[in-house]
C-alpha cells in the first residue's frame, strides 16, 4: 500500500522540483529516491568548525542530548513514568 501511494507522488514532486530548479536532475542522479546508498555523495567542500557555530548547528546536538538524557532519567526514576 506504502508504495502504490508514495510512489505516484514521489514522481510528481521530481516533476515539480526539475520544474523549480534546473540542476534537479544532476542530483537526482546522484541521490535515489525512496531508498538512502551506502556512500556518500563526494563532495569539494570540507567541515568547517566555525561555519558550524555560525548556523549555530549545535544546538540540535544540545536538543539531542537533552532528549535522550530525559529518556534515560524516564527509565530510571519512578516518579517520571
């Protein structure tokens, strides 16, 4: 059933997004639709620490963190259950 829904509206959102920007195609060859590769796309550009605290990406790491830490103190305090 997931499918023979999503399928139909995974290819009218690749009409829609070729339509929106042209190089949609270069990455839709690199990048398959529905399933994730094992390898990463190859890139020029490397990790740049300061770009980094710049968009202030950290903060869904902290956001990470303090979900998973409230998820573990769940488990083990009675009283948060």
């Amino acid at each position: 059933m997931f499918l023979l829904i999503y399928l139909p509206v995974i290819e009218l959102e690749e009409q829609h997004l070729q339509k929106l920007f042209p190089e949609f195609a270069d990455y839709a060859k690199r990048v398959p639709p529905l399933w994730p590769t094992a390898h990463p796309a190859k890139s020029d550009h490397r990790f740049q620490y300061r770009l980094y605290l710049k968009n202030r990406e950290y903060q869904a790491f902290l956001g990470f963190l303090a979900g998973t830490a409230f998820l573990i103190a769940k488990t083990m305090i009675p009283s948060l259950r």
